[in-house]
C-alpha cells in the first residue's frame, strides 16, 4: 500500500474501547480450534484498540471472568457461545438465562457496550429489554435469529469499528442500519433498549 493511498484514507478519532470478550468451545474440536481471536487481532490491529479473550466453558468460569472484568475500565464485552431464545448456551452443556446473567453481572457492566455473538439470544425482547435495564448497559446488541457463523463474524467485525468511532449509542445505532442495513437484517441484528433502534424516539 503506497503512502499517497493511505495518507488519503478518512481519519476518524478512536475511542479506545478495549473489546473483553468470553467465548466458549464452538464443538468438540480442541486442535485447530474454531475461535474468534482472529476477529479481535483485526480489530485490534486496524483500529489501534485492546483486547481480551477469556475461554468461558462452564457456569463457575462465567460468574468468574464476569466479577473480573466488571472491576475494568467500562468498553465492550463480547460473549461469543451458542444461543436460544433468552439464553446463552456454555459448552459443557449449561443454558444460562438473560435474567440469571443479570444476576451474575449486577451492576458491574453499567455504561459498557454489550454485544452477544450468539444464534436468537435476543428473541426475546421482554428478556433482552430486562437485561439491559436492569445491567445499566449503554447498548445490549446480537441476533434475533440462527446466523451463519462467517457472516455474522464479518458483521460483527464491522460493528466493533463503529463502537470505536462514535460515543453516542444512538448514533451507533442509527450507523449499523445505514451503513450495514441489508446485513443486519439479514441476520436479525437488534440492540436495546427500545429507544435504540430505527423508528423509535
């Protein structure tokens, strides 16, 4: 890439958001190993921002990596595992409901950015409404439907860019949709609170 090419790329102001993410094992494959690192090495890279990654299996290691990184600085707290309907699903097998997640995350996640990288958690609007009011969350965004794993990453790759860009949650929102419209919708992309998402006051 020649200098003359990047020296007129837009420069945006970055925010420095570290991303804190807790992903379980997609399947049983421990050797090459499906994860989504590599989407946070891109990120990172690209937009000059930190990452976490912490391996979150079962119940106890869940309430565990929750109660450290709620002691961090507020940023973005990234929950890449299965989904149903109102719930995350840990790999040994443990479905953990958004209001027990609640429980668990207290009021030690207020004003952080919280993205569920998950199948249909967010179906459940009354839950997903809950949660996020009872978490003081700024944005709880991820998936109303079953969501190609690829696609998904490739979105969410894009979604991370703009919570680096844009301080309002607001206007985060109202970005995904004219930027990303067609591919949120695609893959069911929602965010709480209500007042959040397009046509709402």
């Amino acid at each position: 890439m020649s200098s003359k090419y990047t020296s007129d790329l837009p420069r945006t102001k970055r925010l420095s958001r570290t991303i804190s993410c807790l992903e379980t094992f997609w399947d049983s494959k421990i050797e090459n190993r499906l994860n989504v690192v590599p989407i946070l090495e891109i990120s990172s890279k690209a937009l000059g921002t930190t990452f976490r990654h912490l391996s979150c299996n079962t119940g106890p290691e869940l309430e565990y990596n929750l109660r450290l990184l709620g002691k961090r600085k507020p940023g973005i707290l990234y929950l890449a595992m299965h989904g149903i309907p109102g719930n995350i699903c840990l790999h040994n097998g443990k479905n953990i409901s958004l209001d027990e997640l609640a429980d668990l995350m207290e009021n030690r996640f207020m004003n952080w950015f919280v993205h569920f990288g998950s199948c249909s958690t967010l179906r459940s609007y009354a839950a997903a409404e809950r949660f996020a009011s009872r978490t003081g969350a700024k944005m709880v965004s991820g998936f109303t439907k079953d969501v190609n794993w690829v696609e998904s990453a490739a979105f969410e790759l894009l979604l991370f860019e703009l919570l680096q860009e844009r301080q309002s949650a607001k206007i985060i929102a109202r970005q995904v949709w004219s930027r990303y419209g067609e591919l949120a919708e695609r893959n069911g992309f929602i965010c709480f609170p209500e007042h959040l998402r397009p046509g709402q006051a």
